[in-house]
C-alpha cells in the first residue's frame, strides 16, 4: 500500500482525496484511462485518508486500458467505507484496497468488479 504515496498526502496523486470528513458519492463515473505511466506511482481514484469516511453508490470507477498504468479503484487508509452497486474496471493495482483498524467500518457489497490485477478487493 505504500507505493501509492511519498510519505506525504500532499504526494499522492488522485482524482479525488478525503482528508477529513465525509465524501459521499452517488451516480458518478472517474476514469484514469490515458494517464501516463511515468508518474512512478500508483494512482487511485478515490484516497480516503485516516478518520475520514467514503459512501459510494451506484457509481462507475475505470483505470487506465491505454498506458498499461498502475492504477487502483479506491484506496481505504484507517477509514469508514461503504460502497455498494458499483462498477470497478481495468485496475492494474486492484479496484478496492484498504486497511482499517477495528474501530473502522468496512461495508463493500453488490458491486461488479472487472479485469482487476493485484486483487478485486484486499482488506
């Protein structure tokens, strides 16, 4: 997991990044299709970081199919998480990663993962 960011939140690079709080998502599509591979990292979507919270509903979330780049769905870090009936696609570096603590609640259910590498979903 730490080869998605240098040490700093400020160095991760994403579409979206939850510091604090929570981000709730309905209906929405991300793609990282055509992102350069030269970045040297791996690139999320989504990047919850500790003690915030993610709700994704419905939603459609797709890596990169032209540059062959290392890319991940969601990136989970000690936080709340729940996503249901969506769509993960063409993650080289899997479509849902995360580590929680036991105090974290992790719901992942009804989603359709697709060509995902590394692993559909690790926790």
């Amino acid at each position: 997991m730490k080869e998605f960011f240098a040490h700093k939140p400020d160095d991760l690079y994403c579409i979206v990044l939850i510091r604090s709080g929570t981000l709730k998502m309905n209906g929405c599509t991300l793609s990282l299709d055509g992102i350069f591979k030269e970045t040297h990292k791996k690139v999320p979507c989504v990047a919850a970081m500790p003690g915030s919270s993610v709700e994704i509903k419905d939603c459609a979330f797709k890596g990169d199919t032209t540059n062959n780049a290392d890319t991940a769905g969601l990136l989970a870090i000690n936080s709340n998480v729940k996503v249901v009936k969506s769509t993960f696609a063409y993650f080289k570096s899997g479509a849902i990663m995360s580590i929680a603590q036991p105090q974290n609640d992790v719901f992942i259910g009804d989603n359709t993962i697709l060509t995902c590498q590394t692993a559909g979903i690790y926790i």
